[in-house]
C-alpha cells in the first residue's frame, strides 16, 4: 500500500482500533499495517489485543528499555517463537548470562580491524555484480534479486571461503524457505500461546531447517580438522573466539547458530538496504549525481576498496537516510518482565513492548519532513536524540555487525554509481511490506544505463 505520497513509497497506517482477528489479518498481509498512525505523533500508546500492548516513540523511555532497564525487557515470546527453531539460543534471542558471554567472545570478531580486512571480499563481490548487470543493462533488472545475490555471495565468502564442497545455493535455498513459512505471524503468537503449541509454519519449514543445520555442522567441523588461512574468515574468528572472563569457547551447535545467525541476518538487511537506497536514487536524480560525483572524485583506484570508505560521506548519508526510511528490522518486541514506568504510564509484567522503528524514523516531533527523502540531514550537524534513530537497536543489545553492514553496503552502492546510471520503470513501485523484515513487495525494478 502506498501512502500519502507517491514517491517515496510509504506503509498506511491504521486510523481505526482493531480486533484480535483483523489485528492477525493485517499482521499476516504486512506487521507494519497494525501500527496506528497516531504512532508518528505521539510518545506512546496502549492497548489490548488479546494481551496489554505499549508502544513507545520517545527517545528517553526508548533509552530506559533498550539500555538503563534492559533486563526487565528480554526479546518477546513472538520473536523467540519465530526466530529459536533456526537460530538455537544465539546471540540474537539468548538472554541473561548465557547472551553475555557469547557476546563476549564473538565481539572482537566485528572489531574494526577485521571487517576492514574483509572488505576486499565485498570489492569482489561488487566487481562480479557490475559485471552481471553489464550483461543486462538498459534492460529492467530486478535489483532486490540482485541484491541478495550479491550480499549473498559477500557473506557466504567470508564465512566460509575455500569450503568448496559447501552447498551455498543449498543454504541459500534453505534460509529463503525457513523465513517464508516461519516468518509469518500465528494466532497463537498473537494472543501469546506457550511454545508447545504447534505452529503449522514450523511444520513446513522444519526440513529446510534440519538440512541447513546439517550443512553448517559439516563445514564446522571440517574446519576444525583443518588450518586457518589469512587473513581469518568469519568462522576462523568464531572458532577461535574466546570469552575473555569465563575462557569459555563455542561448541559446534553454539558456533553453528551464531553463524547461520550471522548468514541469515548478515546478508538479507543489507540486501534490503541497498535495494531501497537504489529504488531511492532511481527517483531522484539530484541526489543520485551528487552521489556518483563524491563517488567520482573520491576514490581513484579502478574498484571502491575499504580504504575508500572514510571519503564516501555522502553514500553514507544516503546509506543512512535509507535505514531512516526503510529500517529491516520496522518493529521490534520486547515483553516486560516485571513492573514499570514508561511516559508516566504503568507498564505490568507480561505487557507487550512495542518499538516501532518504522514510525519512530518518520516521527513528527523528531524530524523535519520525515516523509521526504533527504540524505543531507545526516550530513548536516544538527543535535537530534540518539534514541530517535535505531535502525541497529543500541544499549548492549545494538548490532554487532553494524559497522560490516555499513561498510558493506558503502562499496556495493559506490561500486554500482561508479559504473551505471539508474533509472525507474513505469509501473513497476515496490511496495514497503514487512514479515520478518522491511521487502520491498514486487521487487525493484531498474533500468542500469551504463556511465
């Protein structure tokens, strides 16, 4: 659905309350469609829908739960449903103690150093995608699919370079199955049932699962009998990670959930992200020449290399206004563990809470415009709250691959306007749709005109 706008493209929110079934209706067509509209107004609103729900806009009650109150907010039983049967107890929904040490020994893995000695697999990738549009281009391309092969083809390289016997079209295949089916909202997640209720989504999507799990435990422990190259991979990092306070080393199911974690969250968002920002630039030219021009004059060599990064302030602004607008992870869920205060409200343990990044990144009261595409808001120093951006979570559950994400999708995007012009098809807009993550509904459909 396309909002007041056409361009860019937007979520209608809802103007009307709605019951538990039409609640799971439009949760089922797009999560983000349940969202009031009075969210991009207000600091917080509250309901119930089969349970007592809050969501909450405003940036000193987002910072008391993402990071002063953290523990009484752990991941909600929705997102634990969803997300445990792929990725185990991992860091992404491991709580309390046993999520500190995992992210204690694999933080230095996403240290600076290491991601910028994986950058030269991102220039690779970037060089081999230009290469595939070159065979395309002046031809409408589908740039979400390309996308996703390209992030893809970075992640599972730096994950498992040299694994020539791994079957990444068959983990490929497998991740896209899992989030099909398991991604999509049950009444039992709704109204809060206990985990033992069957979930027919599980069901489908359970013999992906077994044989992705299998592919990772093999290349694991086919790695552990063998040596490390140089500079490390990923899974040479994680291998060799170790929680500096307990000694303590993953095992193979704890360094096979990590990595499938890594994998699945690594690649899609940043697929995401670069999809939305070309839809973005293939609509406004002005924006699109200042970009290939920063692109232009600031890197000389033949391909964009991390070195280059630090130069590219302008592609990271655009980087970071397509997070603004279209941020992967919209929504997000805690549930309250105990009781508290939020915006002088009661919160009960057991309440639902609801971070709603999408209507927080276009929040009246926190941004100027915040409908319009504008990269230079992010270049321009203006004081503005760090809780009202969040487009990698913060406190001590903020991304660990963040800055990998943004290094990554710096080199793609610079690579691409390097090389090509982008333009829109007539009739062919992708529409913001959220099941897991933000996708755009339809694909995006470019024309690459080469420079």
């Amino acid at each position: 659905m396309v909002g007041h706008s056409d361009f860019p493209v937007s979520v209608e929110l809802v103007t009307k309350p709605m019951g538990v079934l039409q609640s799971l209706a439009a949760a089922r067509r797009n999560v983000l469609s349940i969202i009031p509209k009075v969210a991009t107004q207000q600091p917080m609103i509250s309901g119930k829908t089969g349970k007592r729900w809050h969501m909450v806009m405003e940036p000193t009650a987002l910072r008391h739960i993402l990071l002063k109150n953290v523990d009484n907010y752990p991941k909600s039983a929705v997102t634990k449903n969803l997300l445990k049967p792929a990725i185990g107890e991992s860091l992404f929904v491991a709580e309390g103690a046993h999520w500190r040490w995992q992210r204690r020994a694999a933080a230095p893995v996403f240290s600076h150093r290491n991601v910028m000695n994986l950058s030269p697999i991102m220039s690779s990738a970037a060089i081999r995608c230009c290469e595939r549009i070159s065979n395309q281009e002046n031809y409408p391309i589908d740039f979400f699919d390309e996308m996703v092969t390209t992030t893809f083809d970075v992640i599972s390289d730096v994950t498992f370079s040299d694994d020539e016997g791994f079957d990444r079209i068959g983990v490929h295949r497998a991740i896209d199955s899992y989030i099909a089916e398991a991604g999509k909202i049950s009444l039992p997640d709704i109204l809060g049932f206990p985990d033992w209720v069957p979930r027919l989504s599980r069901v489908i999507s359970g013999k992906a699962l077994k044989q992705m799990k299998t592919l990772a435990d093999s290349v694991i422990d086919r790695r552990r009998d063998g040596s490390s190259k140089s500079p490390p991979d990923l899974l040479d990092l994680l291998l060799a990670g170790v929680d500096p306070k307990t000694k303590r080393q993953m095992n193979t199911g704890e360094l096979r959930d990590n990595l499938l974690t890594f994998i699945v969250a690594g690649h899609e968002t940043t697929a995401l992200t670069l999809s939305w920002a070309l839809y973005l630039l293939a609509n406004d030219d002005r924006v699109q020449e200042i970009a290939r021009q920063e692109v232009t004059e600031k890197v000389l060599s033949e391909q964009v290399q991390g070195a280059d990064i630090v130069n590219l302030k302008y592609v990271r602004s655009v980087i970071d206004e397509t997070l603004r607008l279209y941020p992967p992870a919209a929504l997000v869920s805690r549930t309250s563990a105990g009781f508290d205060n939020l915006c002088d409200r009661e919160v009960r343990p057991g309440d639902t809470v609801i971070i709603p990044i999408y209507a927080l990144h276009r929040h009246h009261t926190l941004w100027s415009n915040p409908d319009d595409f504008y990269p230079e808001r992010f270049e321009a120093d203006i004081p503005r709250d760090r809780y009202a951006y969040l487009p990698f979570g913060d406190g001590p559950r903020v991304c660990i691959g963040a800055n990998f994400a943004i290094n990554e999708a710096v080199i793609i995007l610079s690579s691409l306007l390097k090389r090509f012009r982008f333009k829109p098809v007539a009739g062919l807009v992708p529409s913001p749709k959220m099941i897991l993550t933000l996708r755009p509904e339809g694909g995006v459909w470019l024309v690459a005109e080469p420079i």
